[in-house]
C-alpha cells in the first residue's frame, strides 16, 4: 500500500494554523533563524543541489531562478497563490492548513536573494485566504519572527491569465493582467522593473524543512529528476476527492485506486486529466507512469499544478473538451494573435464536432490551429490551451470521429 | 454610504492600488460606478481609457449594477461533469431570468463562474464569494429561501 509523505502538509491537521505559536512549538522558523547564520549564496546552493523544481507547474530549480537574481537596491519576492487550474485546491490547502511555513519560505528567499519585500498574490475567488494571510502576517510580525523581512498581500479579481508570472506582476501594478514579453525575465526585471522572485505557493512550503533537514534528504525522496512530495487534488469520478501529498515516484495508478479509493459508484475508469485543465488526457493504458515532471512529460501529459480529474466510462471526451475550449476562449487575456484567435476558433469548431456537424476536415484544421497555438503564442496559456484537444485525439480519436457526419 | 473619493483617496498612495481601491469600492456598491473610474484614473495619473481597461479585464469586477446577491455557478470541466448545467437549469427557473441577468427587485444576479479552486465538493456555486459545495438542482428552492 502506498503512503503519503509529507513535507509540505507535515503540520496540516496537527495544529491550529492560525495560531503563530503552534508553528513555532512545531519547530517553525528554526530554518529561516539557520539560514540567517548563513551566506547567501551558501543558501542558494543548498536550495538548487536539493533540486526542488517549481511546483506550480513549470519545474524549474527553484535555486537556479534564484541564481540569476543580480545585484540591485531593491529586489522582490512574489508568491504565486493564483491558483486558477480547474481541479486544483493544494494552494488554498496549504494556506489553509499551514499558513506560517509559506511565510517562513518567502522570508528564506528573500534572505537568499537580499530582498526585503514579499508578496503574495491571492486570486480573487480565496477572499477569505487573504483574511486568514493577513491575520498570520499580522502574528509573525508581532513575533518579531519574520525580521526585517515584509510581506504585503494583494488579491487578484478572476483572472486565470494571472497565473503567469510576468501577468501576475503587471496585476500587483495595477494593470491589466497581460503577460510581458521575455526576456527580460522577472529575475532581472520584474515587479516595478526590480529583479523579482516568483514561486509558488508549493514551492516556497518546502524550503523549511530542504533547510531543516539539507539537500541530500530532499533530493533522496521520490523521483531523482523530480525530487521530493507532490501535492495532489483529486477530483471527478473518484471515491476520495482529497488533497493528498505523496513522493513524486508515486503511480498514476497508485494515485487513483489506492489514494483515491477508485472510480466511484463501482464505474469504471475512462480518462484522467492531471495538471489542471491545460493538462493531458491518459488512457488506462499509461496508469503505470510515475507522476513526476519528467515521466508525465515523456507520455505526452503534464504534471501541472497536480489536478487529478477523473472520469468514468460513461463521460463523453468530446463534450468535456468542448468545456474546456471554452475555458480558454474565455480566458485568453487577448494580448497576442494566436492565443486569442485560436482559443476562439477551437471552442468554436469545438462546439461543431460536439453537435455532430463537423466533418474529418476540422479534425484537419483544429490540429494545424493547435500546432500554431504552440508554437506562436506568447504564454503558456495559449501554448498549453491545445494541449486537451491533441491528447484526445491521440488517446480518444473515435469519440471524435463517431461524432463526424 | 461611502464616498467614493474617499475609498478612491485611501489607496492613492499603495503602489499599483488601483485593483485594490476597485475591490473596496465594488464592496461598498455592490460595483464601480463610471464616476468613480473616471476619479481611479485621476487619482492614480492614467488615462480614464487604462482605468475602464482595468475595471472590465478582470471577471470579478463589474462596471453594471447587480444584484443583492451574486450567485456564481461553477462551469469548469470538473463542475460540468458533476452537474454544473442541470443547477444552472434550476436557478435560471426559479429566478426567471438568465445568466447574466438581475432579477427585477435587484436581489439575485445569476453568473457563471470559471474553477474556484473548491473541486472536493462538485458541483460548486458561490454567492457573494461564499462557496457552497456537492448543489443540486432540488436544493435550488431551499438555498433562494435562505437568502433574504
């Protein structure tokens, strides 16, 4: 039987979360006092050898993003809680069950990049994360735990777009959540033109116990391109629908039947869709796959933000990818072509296929579209949009063509 | 009520606070009156033209006046399959009116709403950002009745 590991989640439902002390009894913000005795560039390594890979769905080294921080009077560090990925709640978990170790993990990074001034985008749809953020804020400075290190917290308004690093920051200057063009990447030139630090909720979780317990326990945990815990939310037709953190060698399969408790009302599996609603569709076939970066990405699928969507034999793929295209026509922030055309024109042949009105030649076309979306949009939202419709025509291909006239 | 220039006046110094003033103005009137955007982009030095693109960028921001209560129905791919179109059904019946819409009293505007991030418990409304979890349409009566 699989088990859970948990880092991240190492003090969910063990303490009152809205309580400073309780973390600090728990060991909290012993880390942040140990890197504080520490060089920082010292801390930058230690983050980089642990090889902790951006869990907000990227999967870049944490320590590397930090690595390309150069000198400057002020510098930033954001943390992304606009979790907006249909079938992901980890980040509002992680919040909501432990608070202060996101706390302790922006300070951490704002100690290994010499910044003193965090932030944290909340999106629009948590009101009352942002309540619980300001409160646990509030504790930490009366502590005195968190030093000279601030943290303001700012909410989004229903905006997926502004999961993008370069949108978020135009979001916390105000502006309309459009992503910038790269480079220059936020490291360099980001919030308020300052080199900016952008992580996820996740991701900054995890530092306090890499620092606790060092790099080489991370990096022994789970898969080694991938190291440590993966936060999981499932969803759909699934008997749990839980949050659950487990080490990144972990099955799909492991994940759904063990975790999970299997397809719910005695059903039988069809699809699952990990990563959020950019993610791949995986047929039964591929449920040995190990759910880290590298191997979901060598099927063809995502890990994503961690969203397991599940779905039982009787779902309709086509209807279900017809939603999603509409999810991003609806969500592309307009800025370039080839997002805000295509997102458009998949709904809309979407929509056809899906009322049995669309002959092979869209199939044709909605391809090519996706392949433009892919390579010519300028954020992963319009490179990733594709992403549902080409996994099931792969996977799926007669739900579509028994729809065809 | 609150005047507006003073909610408006309050953020002037926050560093990119023109989202922030909108959400304290949008809590005091329900929305961003045209008025108090033309007073966003004087106070915060944009052109009014910047200020509207602001206020109309983001879902949960509206320039129109709504309802008492916003009653958000969850259509994301998770909440679809859970149900989503079937409690939409049942409010638009009970409501009379469409998505979109304000019933005429101003008490109800019915909305659709992409994930908010609460998919243990599809399929999922809000009202008034409040999240309600597992709806289904013979709950609809009862979930009205209760906001008075």
């Amino acid at each position: 039987m699989a088990e859970e590991v948990r880092i991240v989640l190492r003090n969910a439902d063990k303490i009152d979360p809205n309580n400073v002390d309780d973390y600090i009894n728990a060991g909290g913000y012993q880390a942040l006092e140990k890197v504080r005795g520490m060089d920082p560039k010292a801390v930058i390594e230690e983050v980089k050898k642990a090889n902790v890979r951006g869990r907000g769905g990227a999967g870049f080294n944490a320590g590397l993003k930090w690595s390309f921080v150069p000198p400057a009077d002020v510098k930033y560090v954001v943390c992304n809680l606009d979790e907006g990925e249909p079938g992901t709640y980890k980040d509002r978990t992680i919040v909501q069950k432990d608070p202060q170790t996101v706390l302790e993990g922006m300070a951490i990074c704002g100690h290994a990049i010499g910044s003193k001034q965090g932030y944290i985008y909340c999106r629009g749809e948590y009101p009352y994360v942002v309540e619980q953020l300001n409160q646990a804020i509030d504790q930490a400075k009366a502590k005195g735990v968190l030093g000279d290190f601030d943290i303001e917290v700012r909410m989004g308004a229903g905006a997926y777009v502004c999961g993008e690093e370069t949108a978020l920051i135009e979001s916390i200057e105000g502006h309309r959540g459009e992503p910038r063009f790269k480079p220059p990447f936020p490291g360099v030139e980001g919030l308020w033109a300052k080199p900016t630090v952008v992580n996820n909720v996740e991701t900054f979780a995890n530092l306090p116990e890499i620092i606790n317990k060092g790099a080489d326990w991370f990096a022994s945990i789970g898969a080694p391109n991938y190291p440590g815990t993966k936060v999981l939310t499932l969803t759909g037709d699934v008997v749990n629908r839980v949050p659950i953190e487990v080490p990144t060698n972990t099955t799909i399969r492991e994940v759904i039947y063990e975790f999970g408790g299997g397809i719910r009302n005695g059903r039988k599996f069809k699809a699952v869709q990990i990563g959020g609603t950019s993610g791949g569709f995986i047929p039964e076939s591929l449920l040995d796959t190990p759910i880290d970066f590298d191997s979901m990405s060598s099927i063809g699928a995502t890990l994503g933000t961690g969203a397991v969507f599940i779905m039982d034999d009787t779902r309709d793929i086509v209807d279900i990818v017809t939603r999603i295209s509409k999810f991003f026509e609806h969500e592309s922030c307009g800025k370039c072509n080839p997002c805000r055309e295509g997102t458009f024109r998949c709904y809309e042949i979407m929509k056809k296929i899906n009322r049995g009105a669309a002959s092979a030649k869209d199939i044709d076309n909605i391809v090519l579209l996706a392949r433009v979306m892919q390579k010519a949009a300028l954020c992963g939202l319009g490179q990733a949009a594709p992403g549902p419709i080409m996994t099931t025509l792969q996977h799926f291909r007669h739900e579509y063509e028994r729809k065809l006239v | 009520m609150a005047n507006y220039r003073d909610i408006i006046a309050s953020y002037q110094d926050k560093p990119g606070g023109i989202i922030e003033a909108y959400h304290a103005l949008q809590e005091e009137f329900n929305y961003i009156p045209r008025e108090a955007i033309d007073e966003v982009a004087r106070v915060f030095g944009v052109s009014e033209a910047q200020a509207y693109g602001v206020a109309t960028f983001y879902s949960y921001l509206s320039v129109e006046p709504r309802g008492k209560y916003i009653i958000r129905m969850c259509e994301s791919a998770p909440c679809h399959v859970a149900g989503a179109d079937e409690v939409i059904k049942a409010f638009e019946n009970h409501l009379g009116i469409k998505v979109g819409e304000t019933t005429a009293d101003g008490k109800f505007t019915l909305e659709l709403t992409q994930c908010i991030g609460q998919c243990q418990g599809i399929p999922v409304i809000t009202i008034n950002r409040v999240p309600y979890e597992g709806i289904s349409p013979d709950q609809v009566p009862m979930i009205l009745e209760k906001c008075k």
